[in-house]
C-alpha cells in the first residue's frame, strides 16, 4: 500500500494519528476530513462523520456510511433515516436529543461488471472497525451521552469485539468500559426495510429502543 500525506504507511490501519485533541465537533469533522488511517479512504468520495445534537444525550452507531451518505457527506439520509427517526419516536426518544453516526466513516464497496456502475456495500473487516474506533472514541468523549445504540452487528462488535451477536444481546442494557450499564444493541433500520414481515421488525427496534429510553426517565 501507498504512503500517507503524513508519510505514514496505511498498514498500520490506525486513524489514531489523524485524531486531534479537539475543543469541540466541528474541530473534529474538519480533521476527519483528512483522515487516511487505513485503505477505505481511497476509493470512497468522502469522510462521513456524525451529526446531531452536540448535547445529545443518545448516541446512535450505525455500522458505515452507505452509497447516498457517502455521496452527501451526511449519516443515514435515505429511507433506514427517516425509519429510524419513527422508530425513535415511537420508543418515546426525541430524535432532535440524538447524535447519529457510524462505527467505520468511509464508504467499504464493490462493483461488479454485470450491475454497471452501481456501487455495492460490503460489510468492514473488524481490523477496519478497530482502525476507526479512535474517531467514535473521540466523538463519545465530547459528546457524554447517556445511552449509546448500536444499530446492527458491526456497531455491536465495534464496540463490544468479535463475538457479539446482536440476535443473542439485543434489547438489553449491556455495560460498556467505565460507563457501566449504558449500551443497547438492536436491529439496523435497513433491516426492517429488508424484511419480509416488516411490522414485526419494526415492532422489535421499537421494543430496542424502549429500553434506551428507559435509561433517559
């Protein structure tokens, strides 16, 4: 692999370096921007960082940005957004007291000949998920949330390792470093929109997010 702007090899998969002590987000969206800790950068159009409520007392991890996020720079627009803003809702969490973002920031795909030009997710490696953590840590540290949810089981094993299993620790308050009993892990809100019996999905991210409602009184 190619070296760095910083002269750094992108083996090392570490974003650690590219992460400033910021004062505040928008300090750290800019440096984000830059970021070439491991080989998604390359291909992707851009850094998609979170947005939100930068007093937001939930943060939501989605796993990585999508086609249309990377194309706007935002974190779930599209349908699992407006899904997931219901969802919210309906569980009685505010979606304006929120910060959304994703476990990895670039955009992981492929492309495949017989789909022309269509670009097709590809779920990142834990060895991505581990060279990104330093951007989610950085933003949970300024952010202070009170509940953090992770949507879907590459957020779970960003946060949690290997050998989560969203359908074994979903819907539970699972304790997390030294904030103790404060993560809820649930479904992601594309795979509602992917299922067969959608009401039912549905029902049970509702039944999820509940439970991190429950944490706010």
């Amino acid at each position: 692999m190619g070296r760095t702007g910083t002269g750094r090899t992108e083996e090392a998969y570490d974003a650690g370096p590219f992460v400033p002590a910021a004062p505040d987000l928008d300090t750290l969206r800019t440096a984000a921007a830059g970021c070439e800790g491991c080989p998604l950068h390359a291909p992707a159009t851009r850094t998609v960082f979170g947005e939100g409520n930068p007093h937001a007392r939930v943060l939501l991890i989605g796993e990585q940005p999508g086609d249309q996020e990377d194309r706007q720079g935002k974190p779930f627009v599209g349908p699992a957004g407006r899904l997931l803003d219901r969802a919210l809702e309906d569980a009685g969490i505010d979606p304006d007291d929120t910060y959304t973002t994703n476990a990895v920031k670039h955009f992981k795909f492929t492309q495949v000949p017989e789909r022309g030009k269509r670009r097709i997710h590809k779920s990142p490696t834990l060895r991505e998920m581990t060279a990104c953590k330093p951007w989610l840590d950085a933003e949970m540290g300024l952010l202070d949330p009170d509940v953090l949810v992770a949507l879907g089981a590459t957020a779970g094993k960003a946060l949690l390792g290997s050998r989560f299993r969203v359908t074994e620790q979903r819907g539970v308050l699972l304790p997390y470093e030294e904030r103790g009993e404060c993560l809820v892990a649930t479904i992601h809100p594309s795979a509602v929109l992917r299922a067969e019996d959608r009401d039912a999905m549905y029902e049970g991210l509702v039944a999820d997010l509940r439970v991190a409602a429950r944490v706010l009184g």
